[in-house]
C-alpha cells in the first residue's frame, strides 16, 4: 500500500470522526435548545404574569404610597412646629419663673433689710432707754430702801445683817 492511500483512509476516517462530533454536537444543541425553550415557556406562564400582576399592584398602590408619603410629611411638619411651640413657650415660662425668682430674691432681701433696720430702730429709741429707765427706777428704788430701812435700824438699833450689807 502506497503512502497515498494510508493518507486517505487516515484523512477519510478523521472526516467521518469530525462528522461523527457535529452529529453530536448538533443533537446537544437541538437538546439544549429545546430545555431552553421549553424554560422560556416556563418563564412566559409563570413569571411574566406574575410580573404583570406585580406591575399593576404597583401601579395600584403608587397613589396609596405617595398618600402615605404626603402624609407622613405633613405629620413631620406638623409635629416639628409643634415643638417649635412647645420650645418657645417652655423657654418663656422658665424666662418668667427665673424673672419671679429674682423677684421673690430681692422682695426678701428688702423685706429682711427692713427687718434688721425696724429692730434696730427698736432697740434704739424703745429698749434702750427702757433699759436705762428700768436702771434708774432700780437704782431710785435701792436707794429708796435703803435710806428708809437705814431709819429703821437705827431706830431699832439693830446691826445690819451681812447678807444686806452686799446690795
């Protein structure tokens, strides 16, 4: 056999191996194909309507939801305002009790200062010369006393005991 014919049955059988794997690959492809289809299929039934379903509950509830929305910002603002207020007028209530405060501070320290000036005063034109005229009756009424009881003794004779010789 010639070198001419071994390449041909060498060439022939690689052309019937090379169309052996088309066939192959060709009925792969046609399965695969068809799985792929028969998914799409799938898909069609099951998840394109769920989708529209989906699709339209969104369009459904867009409105609800901007609703909400608008509401819940509305409510933000309101409630912000509201503190707002609520701000001021707890800071206008703790301006006007520390006004009242210092009020109340001051009413006392004049009240106290009146107090401490009306004693003094007191003490000055009231129990002071109470004080010196109570000294003076005391020391008149002594004296008294003694210049009468003085007359006695001597009238009686009598010593003086020693107990009154100390007053």
């Amino acid at each position: 056999m010639d070198n001419l014919t071994i390449f041909i049955a060498v060439t022939a059988a690689a052309v019937v191996i090379q169309a052996g794997i088309l066939v192959a690959l060709y009925l792969a492809f046609r399965q695969t194909s068809a799985r792929m289809e028969a998914l799409a299929g799938e898909v069609k039934t099951k998840v394109i309507p769920t989708a529209e379903l989906a699709q339209s509950m969104l369009a459904d509830l867009r409105p609800k939801i901007e609703n909400v929305v608008n509401n819940v910002s509305e409510s933000s603002t309101l409630v912000r305002n509201q503190m707002e207020r609520l701000d001021a007028t707890l800071s206008d209530v703790i301006d006007r009790t520390r006004l009242q405060v210092i009020r109340a501070d001051e009413f006392l320290g004049r009240t106290l200062d009146r107090v401490e000036s009306t004693t003094e005063l007191v003490q000055e034109t009231v129990v002071s010369p109470v004080r010196k005229v109570s000294g003076l009756v005391q020391g008149l009424t002594a004296g008294l006393e003694f210049f009468f009881s003085g007359r006695r003794r001597r009238r009686e004779g009598a010593t003086v005991p020693q107990d009154e010789m100390f007053i």
